[in-house]
C-alpha cells in the first residue's frame, strides 16, 4: 500500500474532511493540530482527487510517502546499496559452488587423516569445486587405499559426506617366479594336504607349530643320469602351491552371572504427562517420582512440526519389585553358547569351518566362569619365499 | 428488540449511530463534519447529529461515511435536526 503523508493549513477544515467524506477519499491517522491545520495519510490512488480538492483553498505540504512503492524507489535510487546486495548474492551462491566441509563415516581402520588426505590427492578437498568427478575421485581412492572394499560420496549443500568400508588386510602375494615354501601361520594338527606344486613336508594328524613347512619348495633331483658328480645331492627350488587344512584349536573363557534380576509390578502407578516444545522438555514423570525403583512408559499422542515443533505424551511410572534369581542350567547354556557365536563371529574368518565345541562351567561366587573349546578346520598355510643357496652363495 | 426496530437500526442510513469502547468511537452513517477539535468532533448524519467530546480526540480513519475517533471519549450527546 501507498500512502502519503500530508500537512494542511487553511480555514474550515471540517468542510475538507466532510468533502472527503461525500467523495469517499479515505483518510487515516487524522491529527487536529489547531483549528487551521492538520495532518492525515491519504491513499496514494486517492491523492490526485484529494488535491483537487483541496485545490487552492487550502495550503497542501506533501510530509512523507510511506508503503512498499516508496521504499522500493528508495532502495533503487541507492544505487551502493543495490551493488553490495548483489554482491552479497554473488557471494553466497559462489559458497554453493564449493566444497566447504568434508565428513568421513565408516572408517575403522584407516585414520580420518589418511582418508582426507587421499581424498585431496584425488581431487575432493575443502574449497574444492562441487563438480569435481566423484567417480574419477572414487576410483582414485580404491587405487591409493588397498584396505578400501567400497567409498560412497554424496553432497549435502556445501558439505561432503563420505563413507568408507574397510575390508580385510591385503596378502602379500609372493611373486610367481620365486622359489617358495608354504609355511603354518597357525598352530594345529594337520588334516589335509594339497600340494599343487611342491613337496608335502608334513604327515596326516601330525602338530605343526607356526613357522613349520608344510609343502616344501626344494625338491631333491634323484635322476642323476646327465651329472657330473652322481654321489652329490641336487636339489631343484620350486614356487610351492597348494592348500594345508588342519584341526586347530581355540580356548575361551567367558563369564556369566548366577543370578538374574528379575522385576515385578506391584500394580501401584501413576499416570502424567510430557510435553517438548521446541528443545524443551516438561515431563511429569521427572517431577514426582514417589517409588524407589520404577518403569516409564510413554504413548505420543501429538507429534507436530508445523507450524512449531510440538510434542504431547501420555505415560505411566509403575512401581516395580526386584528380585535375584538363581539361572537355570538350560538359560546358561544358551547365553554360553551365544557368546561362542559371539566369540567365533570376530575372531575366527568366516571360511573356517567348526569341527566340534566344548563347553565347561565352573560356578565361582556370584558368577559361572565358562571355559569354551573350539575345535575349527581351517586353511593354515602361508607362503613364504625363501632365497636359493646357490644364488645366495653368488658374489 | 422487536423485528421493526432491527431493521430501522440495520437499514436506516440517515439516523446516527455511534459505538463506543474503550478509547475508540465508531461513529456511522456520518454525511458531513462540522467540528474537528481536540476535545470535539460534531458529525452529522442527515437526521440528526453526534457531538463527541473528550480529550485528545483524533480521527484514526475516514471513509464510507464512518469515522473512527480515537482519545479518551468522555461525552456523547445526539441532537435531532429541530435540536
């Protein structure tokens, strides 16, 4: 709306008012400053016929203009004003266009430090541009991170959001033109052999300790048909292949408590209410608390957040009863045997195949100590290069 | 009220009618203005007059023949045209 704010002088100005009046020119904010002056609003479509009016009978001093049109003039006609807000739209759409903050989710292993600092090598950096290839980025990052089973990077506005997955530890393989044995990376007695390319070093049920050979990749020449010297002892060094399965064994100790706690209601409670508005939080249930030991149980009710962030509960505090309660056999031997999944679950690889468990319970005070048995056919060979003598012996 | 005199009150353009409330005054049915003062306004409604008197009267709005008075109203007084 437009209005202009105007100052009249003159005689009669109740005849002015009462014209206005008969040719329905709205006026506000009427103010009687002495019997020959006042000041009013008019409407700026009124104005052209109000001053017709007021013609040369009165004296007319236009004072302000008040409304969205004027002010719009008034910012336009500041033509510094108009310069620094675009400016400052420049600026914040510019802000878009950037990678201000990066966020790093899922690592385990691997430091934020490293990730970060990979990221900016492959080209996603804080103050790097938004549209930087996040696929050429993605590539880079399996190439630099051996560990990095999968890499997901998103946008939020500004911020960068990446979330890694690790995988396992990467082998070293041994390069196929080398000799090699195959050594035991773990203790156990020997299962299965399957020699590919080598000489099996180690009998079936025999225990092998971490470092034994298992396929040995030098193998004694016995044809000595073309050799100078048919009494000395050759020996040809091979790239040892194959697979070495044994029975190993796994110990574990756990603990569980011999009683349980059990709550019971004694039927006693009282009912109240919450109520959030925004980030705070009035519950009844906070307030007046008469019980020793009780449960809380809540029902929403309402949950808005338009036009205000408003949330209405109902709930309940019962009074509650605790009793210790010896565990029997059966529940034990349950949670035992969960904490044996448990226990296989993180230590043992998932190709690992179990063989046989054995679970032994030893009560001590208030607790059952749980001494668990695993025996697991596994894959215990490892390749190890080793250098041939005669090469060794070379100058 | 009887069904007449709604309608004389509702329909009837040329009797005064002024409502009062508070520092406010609504006064309809207003044809012309013939005192504006501080502490006076006297407006005529065709068949008869409302005089409002006060202190530090304004006239907050003015248009379709209803003015509304802003001030602390202390008087009302109706005068007919014989009056």
């Amino acid at each position: 709306m437009h209005y202009k704010s105007v100052y009249i002088e003159g005689f009669d100005i109740h005849r002015l008012l009462s014209q206005c009046l008969k040719e329905g020119i709205e006026l506000r904010g009427i103010k009687i400053l002495s019997n020959y002056e006042f000041t009013a609003d008019v409407r700026g479509s009124d104005f052209p016929r109000f001053s017709r009016l007021v013609g040369s009978k009165y004296r007319l001093t236009i004072t302000k203009e008040k409304g969205v049109k004027p002010l719009v003039l008034r910012v336009l006609s500041n033509r510094y004003m108009i310069v620094g807000f675009l400016v400052f739209l420049i600026i914040i759409f510019m802000q878009t266009l950037f990678v201000s903050e990066i966020r790093v989710y899922g690592y385990e292993k691997l430091t934020e430090r490293e990730i970060l600092e990979c990221l900016k090598d492959a080209g996603l950096y804080v103050g790097s541009s938004r549209s930087v290839d996040l696929n050429r980025v993605e590539i880079e990052m399996y190439r630099s991170l051996d560990q990095l089973s999968w890499i997901g990077i998103t946008f939020h506005g500004g911020l960068a959001e990446v979330t890694v997955a690790e995988g396992t530890e990467p082998v070293v393989p041994v390069d196929k033109n080398q000799p090699c044995n195959i050594i035991a990376a773990k203790e156990g007695y020997i299962e299965k052999t399957i020699a590919r390319e080598g000489k099996v070093a180690v009998e079936k049920d025999s225990f092998v300790h971490v470092g034994d050979v298992l396929i040995s990749g030098i193998l004694q020449i016995e044809d000595k048909t073309y050799s100078r010297d048919p009494d000395s002892v050759l020996y040809r060094y091979v790239h040892a292949d194959g697979e070495v399965y044994a029975r190993t064994i796994h110990r574990f100790i756990c603990y569980q408590d011999i009683y349980d706690l059990e709550k019971r209601r004694t039927g006693r409670s009282i009912p109240g209410i919450r109520l959030t508005l925004g980030s705070r939080t009035w519950n009844s249930g906070n307030v007046f608390i008469p019980y020793k030991t009780s449960a809380y149980e809540e029902k929403v009710v309402l949950d808005l957040l338009w036009p205000f962030p408003v949330e209405f509960a109902i709930n309940r505090v019962s009074e509650l009863e605790l009793f210790m309660v010896e565990r029997g056999q059966e529940e034990i031997q349950e949670q035992a045997n969960r904490q044996v999944r448990e226990f296989i679950k993180n230590n043992l690889p998932e190709s690992v195949q179990i063989l046989n468990k054995s679970l032994k319970f030893l009560p001590e005070e208030n607790i059952i100590k749980v001494i668990a048995m695993i025996e697991a056919l596994e894959q215990i060979g490892e390749k190890r290069s080793f250098i041939a003598p005669e090469i060794a012996e070379t100058p | 009220m009887f069904v007449m005199d709604e309608f004389i009150y509702d329909f009837s353009v040329n009797l005064p009618r002024v409502l009062v409330g508070g520092r406010t005054g609504v006064l309809d049915h207003v044809k012309k203005l013939l005192i504006v003062t501080e502490t006076n306004i006297v407006a005529g409604c065709g068949s008869g007059y409302i005089s409002l008197s006060g202190v530090n009267l304004t006239i907050r709005h003015l248009s379709d023949e209803r003015i509304i008075v802003s001030g602390e109203i202390r008087t009302i007084e109706l005068y007919g045209n014989e009056g």
